[in-house]
C-alpha cells in the first residue's frame, strides 16, 4: 500500500508514524518554572544527534489549543533540561505524567517521583531514574504545520547508577528500559541478540568477496 502524506490529517499522519517507527526510546524530561514547581513528562520523539560533544534533541508537540507545552515554557525561560531514562520500575508513574495538568501543578509531586539537585542546570534530575542527562540549550528549531519545537540539549552531565556500567558502557540487560509503540503500547527490552559490525576484509573473508 502507498500513503501520501498530503492526503493524511495531522492525526492520521501522527497515529501512521508512531505505529510504524517503533520502538522509540522514551525522554522523561524534567523541568522547573519561574517558581519552582518541578514539571516531569515524557516525549518519545527523542534521540542523539552527536557524541563529542553529547548532543541529544527532543520534539515538543502543541497542545491541542495550539499553546506551548509546560516543558517548552520552562526550557524557554531556563534554557536548560534533564532526560531522565524511564525503565519497567517507573513506567506507570511516567504514564500519569503524561496527563495534561493544569500549569503550575506538578506532575513529580502527583506520581510521586522524587526530584533531587542536578550538579551543573537549575532542571532537578529525577531519583528514580536509573540514568539522568543533565543539559543545556543549545538551539530550539521550530518545524511542521503545528509547529513542533525542536530542542537540542548539550549533555553537561550523565548519572549512571554504578551497578549498570560495565567497561564505561550501560549493560542493557541490566537497565530494564522501556520503548515506546504507538496508542497505548509500550515495549521491554528483554530479548536481546547480538550482531558484530563486520570490518570490509572481514566481510571479503565470510563471504567470498574477491576486489
């Protein structure tokens, strides 16, 4: 079948690209306003952009009246911001702070998830987050019909709970993380495999490739 885009409302377009671009991972993004109420919710069109330095984007959404989104204010008016890693153990709670609260209430204190100091941006990490990105605006693009904003984060600060590392790297099984589908499902990465990258000679080698 052939979709043209063109032909598809906003919804239509939205529910079509979340269902076939799976799994995402989920950006639990903590916030804070001007006076300092703690604002938590989750964005799954999130991902890295470069390692050196760490640069990671998130895309915010309208709200359905076309206003910004609390964490978009706050990003705006702080220029900093925290990605807090959701795993099995938190996901019902980042589900409740997906809910559309009135500005100014906190979503932290209605899930019960504890906000604690970040090292170097006035965002709070999250404590139940196993892994934290602590960030710092670098450019804020806006994009699409709706539009959606576009956040690029320098990461100035990672917190990694020691019992994930393993040769500086995050052992995955350990980590429990959870995915983002479309509607209303979610994913574990719990069946996982394992394929080498394989060197150019490498490949001439298994394969019979002759230059």
């Amino acid at each position: 079948m052939k979709i043209e885009p063109g032909e598809l409302s906003k919804s239509q377009a939205y529910k079509l690209l979340i269902s076939a671009l799976i799994p995402r991972p989920i950006a639990l993004v903590s916030t804070v306003n001007e006076s300092g109420v703690v604002n938590v919710a989750p964005f799954s069109f999130f991902g890295g952009v470069s390692s050196k330095p760490p640069i990671i984007y998130i895309s915010i959404d309208r709200k359905r009246d076309g206003d910004k989104k609390d964490t978009l204010k706050n990003i705006e008016l702080n220029g900093d911001f925290v990605v807090n890693i959701v795993t099995e153990e938190i996901a019902e709670k980042m589900n409740i702070c997906a809910v559309d609260f009135p500005y100014g209430m906190s979503e932290a204190k209605i899930a019960e998830l504890t906000p604690i100091d970040s090292d170097i941006v006035r965002s709070p990490r999250i404590l139940e987050s196993p892994i934290n990105f602590e960030c710092k605006v670098i450019k804020i693009i806006e994009i699409g019909e709706a539009p959606n904003s576009v956040v690029f984060g320098e990461v100035v600060m990672f917190h990694i709970r020691d019992e994930l590392l393993e040769d500086g790297v995050v052992n995955p099984k350990k980590l429990k993380v959870v995915g983002r589908l479309g509607g209303n499902l979610y994913t574990l990465v719990d069946n996982i495999f394992e394929l080498k990258r394989l060197s150019y000679e490498e490949f001439k080698k298994i394969y019979g490739l002759n230059d």
